[in-house]
C-alpha cells in the first residue's frame, strides 16, 4: 500500500502516521519529495483498513500495490483450475457449452430442448426454475416444479444441469437437486447468498454484475472460495455502457485479463450480452478465439412463444449449426468442443 | 405498444401476426408507411410478452408508449405519498435527515453519535448492524448486537431506526427491531429479498443500484408495492461511471425526474456518492435546492478509527455546522430542515 | 511516480530499471517487499514517458502520485482565478448568467430574447452562430450572418456574447468579434483548436466532453493555459452514462473536485444536461448550492419553433421567475446573482 | 415518427398538432388509447425537427422508427462496400491489416518496422506524424518531417499508408500525402473536419468515439458521405466505461451490428482498445471471428523506448507469429489473411 500525503504536510504529522502504523507491525518506507511525502507500505497490510488511512486530513491519496483477493489470485495458484462436473470439465482444453432454454416451461419442451442440444454436442442444460425478471407481473418461473423437470431431464440425457438460485433459503435444495449452481449478476453482490454457497462444495458459476469491475468480479468469486468452496466458474455476460443498441456491451477483454489475474475458469454468455438471435453466433464464435473456457448459450424449440428471452434465443437448428462453425474456431486455437 | 415491422416484410406476415394480437383481446392499428409497416397496439398490454414479440422474425423494434410500473406511478396516484415514521414524516415539507455512523461499533460510540445527531436536528438514526462489503476479510458488522445496541440508542434519544438487511432469514427480526428497513444498491434487484418486504406493512428505504436506470429502480419499488406494501422511500446514492475521482457519481437529475415520474418521496445519501467528507456538505445542500425529500448522511465521532467509511464521514461538528448552513438552502426553496 | 514490479522480477532486471532511471537524472528509491518490489521516483518526473516504463515487460503497474496539470494546478496558484470580461466578473461571489437561445435565427428573434434575458438580469448573452449537429442534414447555423446579428445585440443591449467555435480557420475572426468563444464538448479534445486559442488572449469556455474525466478536462485546459491563455472558464454540461431518461447525467461533484483541484472558475449548463426544460429550474438552483460560478441556461421566445434544441429552451417568463428563485438560492450560500 | 401525447391532453389540443403537421405535407395518424393517444407519421418526416415537437407541453416523448442516416444505411445500399487502396481491398473476404509504429520516430525506425510487417503480411503501413496526446507536453509527432518519412517508406516497401489528420488546414496535404486519412476517435464529432473530407475523395478511417453510440458513429460517416466522399471505412478501437483494468472496453458486438445497418466496412484496433501489448492477440483473434474486415495493430522495434503508446505495441516477431495465429482462425470463418 502506498500512501500519499497532501503537500506541505508538516513532519510531525507524518511522523505520526507512521509511529501509528508501525505499532500494527507494519514496516513503512518514507520518500521525501519536494512536494509530496510518500509513505510505503510493505508485507502484509491486510491489517489496515484503507478507508482510515483515507480518513485522516493529511492523507492525499491511498495507491494500491496488492491485489486484494488472495485464494482467486493466480499469484498464489499459478495452475489453471479445472473444474469436473460428472464426466465433464470446465477449465481444459474442451470448450464447456452449457445450452437450454432461459426459463423451464414444461417437461416436453425442457426434454425437447434437451435431446436436440446433446445431439449437436452441448455437455450442460441450462434452464431456469426461478427466475429474476425486473417486473413482478412477468413470469416468474416453474419454481420447485421447474427443478423437477430439470432432474427428469438430465435422467433421460445424461446432461449435468445448471440453473440460477436466488434465494439463501433453497441453497439445501439445490446442492441435492442441480449440478452446478448459478448466481445470477443481479445477486453477484448478495453477500450473504454468496457466505452460504461458500459452505458447500457445489460448483458454482458466478456471473458478472451489470456495473461489476473484474476487480469486484474476483471478490465476489473470493467470498465463495474463502467459506471453503474452491469449485467456482466466473462467467461474462456484457456489462452496462452507454450504447443501448445491443442489450449489455459483451466485455470480451475480461476473458484474457481474468486469465491473467485468476486461475478460475471463465466462459462466455452471448445470449444476454447481445440480447438479439443473430449477435449469437458472431459472439460465440470471438468467445471461442479470445479463449473463453465455454459458453452458455440460450436454445428455444419455439423462441415467438418463450415465456422470457426469446428474442436472444436460438432454434435447435442453429444452435446445431453454431456448434459446426464453433469446432472450426476452436481447432484455429488449438481447442476442441 | 408500438411494433415496428421489418421494411419489406409481406403483408400476410403482418396479417398474422396482427391476428395473433387480436386473439388476446387486442386492439391493434395498422399503419403501413413507405418502407416501414408500424402496429400501434392500444389499452392493456399486459398480457403481451414483448421478449415474445421481438423474437419475431419480422419484427424490427418494439416501442413502448407506457410506463411498466404502475403502483409506483404518479399517472395513476398524483399526490405526494408521505411516509410517517414516528412522529417524524417523509415526504413532507420537512426535509428528513438520517445520520450515523456507517457502522455500529459499540455501545458507547452509537448512543455519543445519536445524542450529537439529534442536537443538530437529525430526525432517524442511520447505523448498519449487517454490513455489505466488498471483501469478505472486512468486518463485516456486529450483526443482531449491532441491532441491539440501534435499539438502546433508540430508546435513550427517542431517534427511529434505520438500519440496512441482507438476508430474508432476518425479514421478521428487521420488522420487529427498526423503523426503517434499508436495502442497499447491491440489493436492488435481489428480487427474492423485495418480495418478502413487500409481504411486511414497514417503512422500506431502497437504494438506487449502482447502474440501475431511473425505470428498473422504480420497478423495484414496484416489487415492494405489488406485494401490498405502499411505504417506500427511494435513495439516490451515486452511480457508476467512467468517472473515477469520486467513489459514484451522484445523479441529482433523478430527483425532478422520479418527482414527475413517481409519487414515492426520494432522498439523497451524499455520503456514499461521493466516497469523502469534503463533498458531503456541497452535495447535501445541492440535493436540498435540487428538492429532495431527505438526505442520509454519515457522521462518525472519530472517522480515522472508523472501521468502515471513515473517509467520508463528518465529525459530529462539522455535520452540526452542515445542518445550520443546509436550514438556510431549505428556506430557499420553500422546505424546512 | 511508484512503479510496482511483477512478482518474483531478478533483482539485477530491477537494477537495470534503476541504473536506466538514474540515468535520466531521477533520484529512485528502492523498496523490496517480500512478493513485490516497487520503485518510488520523486522529483520531477516529467522527462519519463510512463508508456515507456509499462512497456517493460518486468512492470506490473505504474502509479502517478501528481497531477499532470500545472497552469490549472490549484497547488501552484493557491487563489481562485477571477476573469473580467466588459463589466462582468466570472469567477467571484457573484454568480455568471449566461442566457439566450441554442441558435441565433434572425435579428428580431435574437434581439427581443437580449432584451428580455437583460431585464431579467442575466449578465452574458449565449447564441450558437456556428452549430455542430449530429447529422449533416440539421439546421447548422447562420454562420457569419449569426456573428453579426450577435454583435448587434450586443450594441444595444450591452451584454458581452458568448458564441461557440468550430474551426480553426475562424479563430481570428471569433477573437475579433466575440467576448467569449466556447469550445464545445465534442471538440474538448480538439486539440488543434486548443492550441490556437492558447496563443489568444481571449477568454475561453471550455465545455467538458461526453466522457471526458475531470483530469482530462483539465489537461485540455492546461492546453490552452500552456499556450499563453490563462483565461479558461470551465463547463460541465452532462456527462454520458447508461441512463437515458436524462439527455446527459449532470455531475454536479465535479463543481467541488475542481474547485479543489483547480484554481479555474467552473460554471454549469443545466440546459444540455437535462434535455428538458422543466428540469433546468431544479438542476440549476442545485447548481447555485453546490458552489458553481455560473450558469449558461438556453431561453428561446417561441420554442415549438426553435431551429435546435427547443424542448430544453425556457421561455423569458420561466427565466425570469428563475432567476428570482435563483436569488435565494445565491443568497443561502452566500453569493449573490 | 411516433408522437405519443401526455394522459389527459385534450382532443384540441391533439387536433391543433395534427392540423400543424398536415400543414408540412405529413400524413398523421392519430390512435386514442384510454390514457394515452398517439400520433404516427408517415413517409418522410425530415421536414420536421423532432426537438420542436418535444418542445410542446402536450407531447410526452417522441419515438424514432427510421434511422437517421441514410448514405450509410443498408437498407438502401444492400451489398457490402469493399473500398480498394492501391492494390489491396477492404471490405472484401480478404482481412486487411494496417500495422505499423504508433508514432513516426525516424527514418531508421520507420522503414525496418514497415518492412518486417510487409513480410509478416500486412497490407498497410501505420504511423502517425500529428499525435493527439492528452497532455500537451507529452511528445506531439515529428509532423510535416513525419509525413516525408511515411512517404519514404512507401516508396521503399509499396505498403500504402495510413496516418491520422487533426486539422482542417492540412486536408489538401494529405490528400496528396497519404492513402487513407484517419479521423481519430477524439475527432469523430469535429464536423468542421468531417465536412472538409467529405468534399475529397480519398478513403477515410473513421475511428468511434470513445462515448459514441453507434448510431452516433454512422452518423459521422454520414457527414463525410454526405459531401460525396463515399470511402469511408469505419473503426472500433473501444470504448469508455466504468472498467478501468482495461484503456477501454473493446465492443466487439458492433462489428456485426454495424453490418446489419450499413454496408461499410469495420475494422478494429485492438491495441489502443485494450492498452497493454498481451491483450492484442486474443483480441485480434476474436475480432477476426466475429466477422471484422480489418485489424490495426501497434507494432514497435523497441516498445520500451517508444515515445508513444510503448505498452500496447508488439515488437515485430510477436507481429508475425500474431499473423500466424490469425491466419488459422480467418480460415475457420472462410476469409483469409
């Protein structure tokens, strides 16, 4: 940590600050400048809370050198994490697709859907059971009914199943019942959700908030990990910009920049982030080159009748040619899927 | 509702899909232009997925005409709704100040702050018991003893309550220990926590996500309303933008406009939007004169040993002085403080 | 400047940064952490290219501990600047009103609004002659004929004009005809422009960009400062963010931050802010509160016919009245209009 | 153009506006809901100024359903545009790629990059001589002397140049100069500039502004268009959000929106998107997947001695081995390098 005095604070003053933290244990650096003092903090700070050093009048600025998640932290974890969900892997050199509809409607169209995404090859349904809408008069989802029709699903096809929680209540429920657990970017910040799914061990995949930085993105993943479960998969799903044309702006840099920073595994929404069937493909296809470790893609057998998001969702039919172009991409960057 | 058709689609598509509309009970106009054909689609379209619609093929853009919220809506309910809490109202002429210290941290601390606030002319207690941060290794606040040390406060000033929830495990705790129950920006849209609020008759304080539109914010306290509970407050603390050197950027425009929009009252956390002390006193007297309802204000007796925020809280002092120059904006604009 | 390493760099890789550092005359101090090391530069730091330092493939991150402003640098010119144009003081307990329509559209229109806008007691007159729009098919100004209507009404009214300018090849002519030539917030980053009007003397506002950040806004003022011309008036306008409703997002913080930063005068236009004309009233009172030095504030006698922007245009009835509320606002902080 | 009327206008007042627009030849249409009523135009509403109509008190808000470029807009022009320099084409299935130094250094520097990226495989030669810098003490090019050395280069590898304009008085310049003339992002709302290239032929690379919608963006090749210049090859180089990890924020989705509503050609920087020299081959990689036309890439003998943008550039052997790559995943989405 760096700390920054305001110029022409008196020595005294600064010598305070430091006789302060070096009763913490802390070891401080003092630079002199002609304008500027500069107090460097080295070792472990996570005794410090910044905000107080940020607090007191002498103090300009508080510069970060560290980053502040640790067990998400490539630095400290410098493997890729795999991650296995019955006799698949997310992480690996195989593209992880998870595919389904947005919302569970009814068990002839979940196993519908189903049957066509595992023939095209998707190795994960995706369906929701409980659903976040931004209105409470739009459909809500199936609910527990939705979770049963996911279970018959995945009886029938073999296909692990994901789906999004969205209350701390069912977080028992849903450790029995699904594969891997989403939180949804509306509840990446719901702390205590997240507490709760740190205490099993669970795959969760965690997508980024609408105005998340990949820094906050990281913390939350954080929260999961430092309750015990190391099982976490970030996800991407546009974040909010200015530009309204498309739904979210997909924020393809994440990907390589989390590879940088993290050893957790990241794939790629385009249904959400384009919000628009025909954004699909394209964003797939750059998910796949920018090295993106799979992709969660919305499929509707009847996308004019869904009951949400069928304006992002794909027919069977292309979904199945989408993974045919996808192969190519991903053989161009020495993947498969 | 206004459906733009793709330029050139075939007039039997349009037919159809303006049959379709007639076959929910809708009255739908047809208007064909050179390039362009529109449906103008009049009275409730409730029963109308526009996702559904968009998915069309044929369709190029779906319009709306009406707002999607309607308990929270000025069209339908014109008056100013005030809140009453105590024997203090929101919503009123009289400007509500809520101050504290962004955490309880002990006894001593809570109960000096809140007798300092209320010489000053606060009228609610603000202290967070349950506490959202960003890290899991922050404190993360005294929890149910931070409660019952806002409850000691209460009785010795006489000051209500308002303190923030995170979990619908605590719905019923919150309803029997405080007069406001706050939901925080990261909360927003954690529709499952706004739902069980909105089974409650208390007063809700509900803040403004931090890339939350002016529309999702109101459709959140719509949730709230929907379930039978009219007692909401909105706060308007700081979004997110491009714009680092301060922590959000506090969007004081969404005050005249939810006013027009909505009759809920809206008040101002400048403390939060800022993210340092230095601004709380040019922003609370901008929201005054901007026409807020109230301003939520952090006030710590000793900022740089704050365990949390202390960078942007006043000293009792300076908050006591703060109150004298916002009594004159008041007066400037017709309110009282 | 701190320079932060990446983890585990050679010693001698860091020497070799040192002895290079060194070399250009910058005194470097040297800390080892036990993951990091980092390199503190004090002094003037100037002759580095920062891009070249995070080009070195043992860089982690580069931190900038001053700001890269210096004529606009409140440390190194500790009082507020205080510019004089005609009669009129920008910068001083008296607020700067700057009225008058979007566009200047004839010599009766023009004249008639001078006159209303003097009465009413606006002390500058604001006209576009040159228009910059959005499309190449909108009405783009009456160009020379606009500067001379503008200088007319100043003849008779005796109000300095203010008027925007688009083109370097019109910098002579602007310096001779108008009292104040404004930079639009599309040309902030001009930099061409800037370096011409640098080398006047002529007082310049200086409209913040869409998505300029307040450093870069001060850099562009320290481009013309550097040229010679200290006679920089300061404009936020809106800035752009995910919201919609509101054409831009006013960010009424940025008054304080520079006012801190800075030793400019800083004034407010809550006209392109808002889009709207019934939020200019609150907006601009908001404005007077939160310490700003002036307003420039569109007003068009007839604005169902306004060539531009007619839906934020107040009619000179609505300015006067808010020029009267104004009044009490300037009087409740102190200032006077 | 859908007008929708507020609640509760009276029938004259709504008949007064329909009255109003027949006047200007527009057929109105005129739709009573219960609360709303609602006028639809029709045919071709570019006499009308849409500010001027929501400038009347009885009108909520205006619907566009045209877009407002028309030059540019597919819907008039159905093919794809390949716009041809010299011998190469860009536009077509061929990928064009513009490489070279962010800044002309030397004649040395210049023509051993422009030769090392020839054989590597571009089809350009990159190198600005006039730098728009944020600080105007930060280097500011070699300018004329840079242009000669462009020039030279040419000469020397056949490469056509490219190379960025800041001033309207040098058009005629580089007009003779250059091949193509980039209007840089900062620049893309300077119309005074746009309308002087407009009135050339030269081909034109029109970069996005940072906070430019994409609506916004094609309405600045409108501007050039507009004046009969119909070569104008548009550019995503990022955008600005509130992710600050990242320079800017890559949009990669407009790619394929700009396809489906104009017929010009997009190409995309990834260097200057993303800042830091890593992230440009995966985002190279993505950019060629997701259907762009072209790529400009910073390349640099010696990044850590570059005046400008060091950090972002590649030095020429990750140059060719990046063409490599991007030549396997062109061939996945049937295009070649």
């Amino acid at each position: 940590m760096i700390i920054v005095m305001k110029p022409n604070v008196s020595k005294e003053k600064i010598q305070d600050l430091k006789t302060k933290l070096n009763g913490r244990g802390i070891v401080v650096n003092l630079w002199e400048g002609e304008k500027y003092s500069v107090l460097g903090l080295l070792g472990d700070t996570s005794s410090i809370n910044p905000s107080q050093i940020q607090a007191d009048e002498c103090v300009d600025k508080v510069l970060h050198v560290q980053e502040p998640y640790k067990k998400a932290n490539r630095l400290f974890h410098p493997e890729d994490t795999i991650i296995k969900v019955g006799n698949e892997e997310i992480g690996s050199s195989k593209i992880a697709v998870m595919a389904g509809p947005c919302s569970v409607e009814s068990e002839e169209q979940l196993i519908g859907i189903a049957e066509r995404i595992k023939k095209s090859g998707a190795g994960f349904l995706r369906g929701g059971a409980f659903k976040p809408r931004t209105s409470p008069y739009s459909f809500q989802g199936m609910k527990e009914e939705g979770l049963n029709i996911l279970k018959k699903a995945r009886e029938i096809t073999g296909l692990p199943i994901v789906t999004e929680i969205m209350s701390t209540k069912l977080v028992e429920k849903f450790v029995e019942d699904v594969d891997i657990i989403q939180v949804g970017a509306r509840n990446m910040q719901n702390f205590d959700l997240l507490k709760e799914l740190g205490r099993t061990k669970k795959t969760i995949l965690l997508k980024r908030g609408l105005s998340a930085t990949i820094e906050e993105f990281l913390m939350s993943a954080e929260y999961i990990m430092a309750g015990g479960n190391d099982n976490v998969i970030l996800c991407e799903r546009g974040i909010r910009t200015f530009e309204t044309y498309t739904r979210n702006t997909l924020d393809l840099s994440a990907v390589p920049v989390i590879k940088k920073l993290s050893h957790l595994p990241i794939i790629i929404d385009p249904s959400h982030a384009g919000g628009m069937w025909w954004l699909v493909e394209p964003l797939a296809k750059a998910a796949v080159a920018v090295g993106a470790d799979g992709l969660m893609i919305e499929v509707h057998n009847d996308p004019v009748n869904a009951k949400s998001d069928g304006a992002q969702s794909l027919k069977p039919e292309k979904f199945d040619s989408l993974m045919k172009s996808l192969r190519q991409v991903a053989k161009a960057v020495d993947k498969e899927i």
